[in-house]
C-alpha cells in the first residue's frame, strides 16, 4: 500500500496573537509544534503550505454578519464602544477582545478551508490544519476560547463535492458548535467522546440524538474521569467501524483536541501521546479521505509532542524518542523525549456504564441518499490560471496578477524541489524523489516569489 500524500497547512504569524495575561489558550503552541514537526525532517514527505488567510465572505458562509463585522472591528482600544454587542456575542473573559482577532480566526480558517478544497480536488489523502479545530464556535457567537468555526466552514466546502461527512471529536470537550450547526441534517454525522457532567458546555448527553432529518446522525458518548489508553480504544474503534460501516461517508474530519491527554491543564481524561495517536491510526486505516484538526491542549509542551506524533502516524514515519533540538527545546524538559505517559489517576468508566453507553448504537442509520448537482464555479479555487500555476502547466500562461499573490514568509523553510503537484501561490512543495530534501534551499526575493524555470522544468 502506497504511502499517502499529505498536505499540511501552516502559517508563521498564527504564533503571534496573544488572548490575555494566564489566559489557557495560547496561539504559540501551534508555532512550537511546527518548530519540532520541521526539525524532525517531516517536510521532507508532505507537501507544505502556506495558506490563504479566510476573507470575511468566505467566513460568512456559516456565521452572521453582523458577528463577523463586529469581530473585523473591535480591538482592545475601541471595545467600550462595542460594550453591547460584546455582550451580545458572548465576547469576554473566556473570549476576550485581543489585537489581530480577526487576522487569528481568519488565519486558522483558511487552512482548514484549504485543506478542504484540497481534499475535494483530490490533490491529497490527509490535509492537516493543527491551527484548526475550533469547534465551540456558535453561528453568532463565541464560546470557549472559539470565535470562529473553521470546521464547520471546512465541512461545508467538502459537502460542494462529498454526499457524506463524519465529524468525530477526541477532546475533553463536547463538540458542541459543529454538532449544532448539522443538528438537523444527515449529509454530516457528528460523533464525540468528551466528558459530560459539570464540565464545559455541559452539553453532549446520550440522548442528544439530532432532530428532524439528522435525528441518530448526532452521535455522544459522555465519558467520566480518568479513561485510559485501553479503555478510550474499547469504545472508540468499535464505534466508529460501526458508524463507517452503516453511514458510508465519503470524507473524514478528525477533531484532535490534545486536552485529552493525561496531565492537561483543564482535561480530566488520561489519554497517553500514543493512545492519542492510536485514534489518528485507526481513522486513517479506514482509507478514506481525511482531515486531520487541533483543538483544545493547554499543556503546551503536550499538545507540541502529540500533534508532531500524529503528523507522523499520517506520513506512516517513525520518530526517534528523543527530540531533535530546536528552536523550543527548553520547554520540553527535564526529559526531552517525544513522549506523554498516563499517570495513575482512578478510572472511572466502567465496563457496565461504557456497555450502556455503546448500547445506543443501537439507533445507527443506513446512509441516506444524497441528490447531487453540479459544482458551481468558484472564482477564487477554481480559476484557470490558478489551476495553472498549481499545475505548473508550462503550456499556459499564468497572468502577472496570479504571480504576485505567489509570496511567501522570508523566513520560511523550505527546500527548493518541486514536488508532482508543482509550483502554487505560497506553497512549499518537497519532492517525494529520494535525496530531494538535500538539495539547497529556495532562493526567494523579499517582496514577491517567482517559480525559478529550471523548477518548472523539472516538473514532471
């Protein structure tokens, strides 16, 4: 079985935006995670981008308007004048107003929105956004550290092309946001493992079913304390082979919150690193297209390691234990190895109450039909001599205005071989062929990046 093509999105800024002083969600961790995923050499085996920042309509296909207008408004200097409306979209402590708000969601979003685009066209088997995976985020208001729901966003770019979608979601917490938002349809089947009884947002009770025709396409399973590597996989992968097996989707969207894991700041769950993993395993065995997400993890060196793991479970790579040194390699002590062990905290899901809980398995639904029509045109992916440039098709002229937008971060690694899917607007695309990670790096100008000819030659 050949190996699967992997596309992973990243962009340097994301790491820059700040929530507030002790806030748990802190943005550096994805720059972290990228940090230790490069120094590991795993570029070498996935195609790398840089990813269109998400432009207000693009966003508005799910969320309000007026929600979105006032996220693109408000900062920390002009906030008082929006008192009312913060109030009104529940944006505060949990969410506050920080600088660059609206340039952080748009960041996160338009990697999973890539991601997706990516998936429908084929382009790829895996697309990972660790950027993503923001799924407490409600059509016209934030909640638990979420302003905006790239997930459904990127559900629904891949429903242009997918007849059916399953959302699953590890992390400690219920996917509430995304579960609303498919609440009462059957073209996406939305399945969580989370802890339920006073923990946040208390949603996610065994009976939450859906309603009108996505009535048992919502799928919960309330977990207690303390469930271990064994336990999680006792539940996990029956289920979702029963679901796969009954729902026949067509694409997969994998929620890989990190707060899960043993040891988390504000989870109660004792996931290990590879337990973790182990779910990013069995999904990706299924063999169907997959989208690989972030989430929550507030113990950052945690979320760093299992996120860097299961980029690696994606690309079929073993890692070494010990860590390769990077630019991050303090935060990573006193052991330095690639590694989050469970404690010996109680367990306390037992056999009885997780048999009762599998028992509603019981309601699953044979795939429902879907009426397809025809994609319609979109301008900004579909666009000839876009496809051009990503094709690096040296038959068609690709017009000075697509090659202006080809710009990339002059600190960004990369190597300067192009890989089958060619040259496109802020791509670092590596070479499969061995030895092309040796090659020296790509020239690039400060203001715009031009495809070099003997690139675009040597592109089969």
């Amino acid at each position: 079985m050949s190996k699967p093509v992997v596309s992973y999105f990243y962009d340097p800024d994301v790491g820059n935006y700040h929530y507030a002083p002790g806030h748990p969600m802190k943005p550096h961790r994805i720059r972290m995670t990228h940090s230790l995923i490069m120094n590991y050499g795993l570029y070498k085996n996935m195609q790398i981008y840089r990813p269109k920042p998400a432009t207000k309509e693009e966003i508005k296909r799910f969320h309000a308007d007026e929600y979105i207008d006032f996220l693109y408004r408000v900062t920390p200097d002009n906030m008082k004048t929006y008192a009312k409306q913060a109030a009104k979209f529940n944006v505060g402590d949990d969410c506050p107003v920080f600088d660059g708000l609206f340039d952080y969601c748009s960041l996160s979003t338009g990697g999973s929105l890539e991601g997706a685009a990516r998936l429908n066209l084929g382009r790829c088997d895996i697309a990972v956004n660790w950027a993503g995976g923001l799924h407490h985020a409600k059509k016209s208001e934030a909640s638990g550290f979420c302003y905006v729901n790239d997930i459904v966003l990127g559900i629904l770019e891949l429903l242009r092309y997918h007849k059916r979608v399953l959302y699953i979601d590890i992390d400690v917490h219920h996917g509430d946001g995304v579960e609303e938002a498919f609440y009462t349809t059957d073209r996406v089947m939305t399945v969580s493992f989370h802890k339920f009884g006073e923990f946040f947002p208390g949603t996610g009770d065994l009976r939450d079913i859906g309603a009108s025709a996505g009535k048992y396409y919502a799928l919960n399973f309330p977990l207690r304390d303390g469930i271990d590597d064994s336990t999680y996989q006792s539940v996990f992968e029956p289920v979702i082979q029963s679901v796969v097996d009954w729902y026949r989707p067509e694409v997969i969207v994998l929620q890989c919150g990190a707060d899960s894991l043993a040891g988390d700041r504000l989870g109660r769950f004792n996931l290990s690193m590879q337990g973790h993993g182990q779910c990013v395993a069995f999904v990706k065995k299924l063999g169907l297209p997959v989208m690989l997400l972030g989430g929550g993890g507030y113990t950052i060196r945690n979320v760093c390691r299992t996120w860097t793991h299961e980029t690696a479970v994606a690309l079929g790579v073993q890692l070494d234990k010990n860590l390769p040194y990077c630019d991050y390699y303090e935060y990573f002590g006193p052991e330095y190895t690639l590694d989050v062990p469970a404690s010996n905290m109680d367990n306390f899901n037992t056999p009885q109450y997780l048999n009762n809980v599998k028992h509603n398995l019981r309601h699953l639904q044979h795939a429902p039909s879907v009426q397809m029509q025809p994609v319609p045109y979109d301008a900004d992916r579909d666009d000839p001599a876009r496809a051009a440039a990503d094709s690096a098709d040296p038959d068609v002229r690709v017009p000075q205005a697509v090659r202006d937008e080809m710009r990339v971060h002059d600190q960004e690694m990369a190597d300067d071989a192009v890989n089958h899917a060619g040259v496109a607007g802020r791509v670092y695309d590596t070479s499969f062929k061995d030895g092309a990670g040796d090659e020296e790096r790509m020239d690039v100008d400060e203001g715009t990046r031009e495809p070099a000819a003997a690139a675009v030659e040597d592109a089969p």
